[in-house]
C-alpha cells in the first residue's frame, strides 16, 4: 500500500471512531426514554453510564488492541473494528433494553480503542520511522522551563542534586 492512500485511509478511520463517540449523544436520551419509559432526567443518567462504560473500556483495551495488531497486522484490525463498529450501531438502534445498549457500547469501547493501532500504522508507513512522534516531548510547553533549569550558563546537562 502506497503512503497517501494508506495515509487517507488511517486518518479516515480514526476521524469515523472520533465522530462514533459524538454521534450518539444528541440520540441517547431519546434512545433511552423510549427502551426504559423514564424520564429525562433518568435517561441522562443512564446516557451518563452508558458514556462512561463505552470510555473506560476504550481506556482498558487499547493495550490488547495494540497487541493484536502487532500480531495479525495493523490495517486487518483497523477494517475489523470499523466492521464491528458499524454492526454494533445497528445493534444499538434496534436495542430494546438497557442491557443490550449496554453490551453494545462495551463493545464500541473496545472497538473504538484504536488510537495505538492508527499511530502505529502512521509509523509503520512514514519514511522518517518514529521522527514526529520522537519530537512530541520536545515541544511541550513545559519543556522549555525545565530544559534551562537542568543546565547550566554554558548549556551543559546538571546532575539530578540540584532537584533534591
């Protein structure tokens, strides 16, 4: 695969995972109130729950995502979980409990947990393998302060005492 075409298709991905997240709060609470008959204000905490499972096990299983990808390949995992992604939102449209919108934003979390897999694959195609991810903490904010404060007036490297 081609750097560009490869390149399209990676920022692609990890735009359609951004836009999952924020495609389903403005339909929650109407999804909710008509699977449970609540109210507004307990399909708002439901809709809170269901947002936070959906984060913690994006959160959980970006690890596992990274592992497999290093094992079968970044771009099959990629096409697997936009697959499973879009299979588990239509899960979640005909949903007619709580716990089925539950098991389907479980497995969104862990289908949306990618971002490893995409930096991944952006490295694996870049020509200049890892430089713009090896500059990031270079240019941080805070390193400028605590790159002067860890030298001295000639610009040499001080030992780690002047910390304590």
């Amino acid at each position: 695969m081609s750097q560009r075409p490869a390149l399209t298709f990676i920022l692609i991905n990890v735009m359609l995972d951004s836009i999952g997240i924020g495609l389903i709060i403005p339909v929650m609470p109407d999804l909710i109130r008509e699977v449970d008959g609540g109210s507004l204000a307990e399909a708002a905490v439901w809709g809170g729950l269901l947002m936070t499972v959906f984060a913690v096990m994006q959160f959980l299983c970006a690890p596992m995502m990274g592992s497999l990808s290093d094992r079968f390949g970044r771009r099959p995992i990629l096409l697997a979980t936009l697959l499973i992604m879009s299979l588990d939102y239509l899960v979640m449209a005909v949903a007619g409990t709580l716990w089925l919108l539950f098991a389907g934003r479980i497995v969104g979390g862990v289908m949306a947990a990618t971002q490893s897999t995409a930096t991944a694959f952006i490295a694996d195609i870049s020509k200049h393998h890892g430089a713009p991810i090896a500059q990031v903490p270079q240019n941080h904010p805070d390193k400028p302060a605590l790159h002067h404060r860890n030298r001295d007036p000639e610009g040499r490297q001080r030992d780690a005492d002047h910390l304590r």
